[in-house]
C-alpha cells in the first residue's frame, strides 16, 4: 500500500463537493429566499463530507472519472443534510445544535426546516437525473439505489426502527440491525454508485477500456462499504462516550451513553473498539484483489476508527 496521504484527498474531495453543492443550491437570493437559504443553511460550510469522500474514493478504485461521480456525491450529501435537518426537529430528536451551530429550525423556523429538509431530498434526486456526465442507465440506476438506500428500506427505516426501539432493551443483532439501516445504508449507497457508473461505463467508449467492473468486485466493494458503514457507527459511539468521559469524567460507558443500546453502552469500550477495528481488517481484505486504485478506500477504513470527530 502507498503511503497515506488521506489528508490531502479528503481536502481536494471536500473542495470539489463544496463547490458542486454551490452550484447545484438555488441561490440564496432567488425567490423563495428564506427556503433557499434554509436549504443552503443546512448544507454548505462543515460536515466531514465523509459520503461523498467515499463516493470519489470508490471511483478511483474502479477507474471511473470523478466529472462522473459529482451529482452521486452531492445527491448523497444532499440526503445526509436533509435527513440530519429532520432529525433535530421537536418531533424527533429536538436539537439545538448540530455542527456546533443552531439547528436549521433554530436558525429559521420549524416549518421552514421541514420544507427544506423535503427540498433537500427532491433536489438530491433531480441532481442525479440531470448528470449529462452519466449515460441515462447509470442515472435511473442511481437513482433507484439512492432512493432504496433513504428510504423504508434504508436510512428511513432504521430511524423508525430506532424509534420503535426507545425503552426496549435491545440485543446485539437488533442494535446492528438498526445501525445497518439508519447509518449503512448511505454509506454502501456511496461506494454503490461508482460501481454502477463503473458498470454502465460500456456505454461511453471512451471509459471502457478502463472499466471492467466485474460483479464479484461490485460485491467486494460493497462488504467493504457495509463494513465500514458498522465501524462508522461504532466510532460515533465512542466518540460520544469518551467525549462525555472526558468532559463530566464519567467512567461508565452505559452512563455516558445516555442510556441508549449502543456498543461501546452493550459490550464496553474496549470491545466495542476491537468490534470497529475487527470491521476494517475485513473491510481491507473484501479489497485485497484491488489494486493501488484502491488505497483512498484503504486509508479511509482506517480513518472512519481513527477519526476524532
Ligand atoms: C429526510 C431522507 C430523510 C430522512 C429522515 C430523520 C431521519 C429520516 C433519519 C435520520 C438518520 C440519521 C440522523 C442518521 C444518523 C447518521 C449519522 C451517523 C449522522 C452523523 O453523520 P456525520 O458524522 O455528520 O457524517 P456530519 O456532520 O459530519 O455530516
């Protein structure tokens, strides 16, 4: 494996996602505005970008070019915002901050968050069906796949799972299951779309020579991503617990978890961190028949346990 030079590929990523996301928002002054800026208020400015960083890393990995892969790492972003804008609002996890700034609905108003949480996920898809980078297979495809991967039976459907699950003593499985939906699905549908541009590469001539994706290494790809998506979640998890530790010196990984099933809440801190790093040595080897076209995605499964936030 090359020497990891993460830091700068997250840089150019988080550079180049930034100014799609720019171009693809209405802007801010174009009626209506407080919806726009809404819209605008919720997306732009931090956020570790980690979808679309993936989305680019896996087109790396499968030669696809990244003018192919913008609309899929925006559209995904796009979700992510909307579905965090979603989530702080009273009727669920009633939030006032996110991002170390006012939730979108403390910045604006409850019913202006709402529409531009919906307007989030709208746009997300006409970005993907308008990408003339794409033949029009790739676009439904992607589409479809994003639509899966946010929906009931995705992301959607493991915050209703989680819901359900408030008061209940959960298990290990059920825990995952919820995980898998509500943080995995997004996070396999990014490494998803660069196999399907990959996939529908023999439409453009000009890719094709380059692009053999077999469907057994769409299938590593995505152990891969499923794997890492757990650890993801893991990590924010712990991060949660030892942040609480650190700042009210709390020792019990269930208190500092706020009560909720959590990894780090049902195994302990220490098997949870084996649990993510377990997840990212197979992560690695779905990927040991790749080539050095791989090693962003390589570098990323060790960041997504090394992260500090
Ligand atoms: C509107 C499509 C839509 C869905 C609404 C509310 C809801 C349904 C789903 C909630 C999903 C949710 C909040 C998942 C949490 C996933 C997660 C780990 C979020 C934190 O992601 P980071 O760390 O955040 O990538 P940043 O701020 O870096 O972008």
């Amino acid at each position: 494996m090359s020497k990891d030079p993460l830091g700068p590929l997250m840089a150019q990523c988080r550079e180049r996602i930034e100014a799609v996301l720019d171009a693809r928002l209405p802007p801010a002054d174009a009626s209506p505005e407080r919806l726009h800026a809404a819209m605008r208020y919720a997306v732009l400015g931090s956020g570790k970008r980690v979808r679309p960083i993936l989305a680019y890393a896996a087109a790396q990995a499968t030669g696809v070019p990244w003018e192919r892969i913008d609309a899929a790492a925006a559209a995904l972003e796009l979700i992510h915002a909307s579905s965090l804008v979603h989530d702080d609002l009273p009727a669920l996890d009633d939030d006032d901050l996110r991002r170390g700034q006012p939730t979108c609905h403390k910045a604006f108003d409850d019913a202006t968050a709402l529409l531009a949480g919906d307007a989030l996920q709208t746009l997300a898809f006409e970005v993907l069906a308008a990408d003339e980078h794409n033949p029009p297979a790739a676009r439904v495809r992607m589409v479809a796949r994003l639509a899966q991967a946010a929906g009931a039976a995705g992301m959607l459907g493991g915050q209703a799972l989680d819901l359900a699950s408030e008061g209940q003593q959960l298990d290990l499985d059920a825990l995952k299951d919820i995980h898998r939906h509500k943080t995995g699905a997004l996070i396999r549908a990014a490494v998803a779309m660069a196999a399907i541009a990959a996939e529908e590469s023999a439409q453009q001539p000009a890719d094709a020579a380059d692009n053999a994706q077999t469907p057994a290494q769409t299938a590593a790809m995505d152990h891969y991503a499923a794997c890492i998506g757990l650890a993801f979640q893991i990590q924010d998890d712990l991060l949660d617990v030892e942040g609480d530790t650190a700042v009210i010196g709390k020792t019990s990984g269930a208190d500092a978890a706020h009560h909720k099933a959590t990894y780090p809440s049902l195994l302990g801190v220490e098997a949870a961190h084996a649990a993510a790093a377990e997840l990212v040595t197979s992560a690695l080897a779905a990927l040991h028949d790749f080539g050095a076209g791989a090693d962003p995605l390589r570098w990323i499964a060790g960041y997504i346990i090394h992260r500090d936030r």
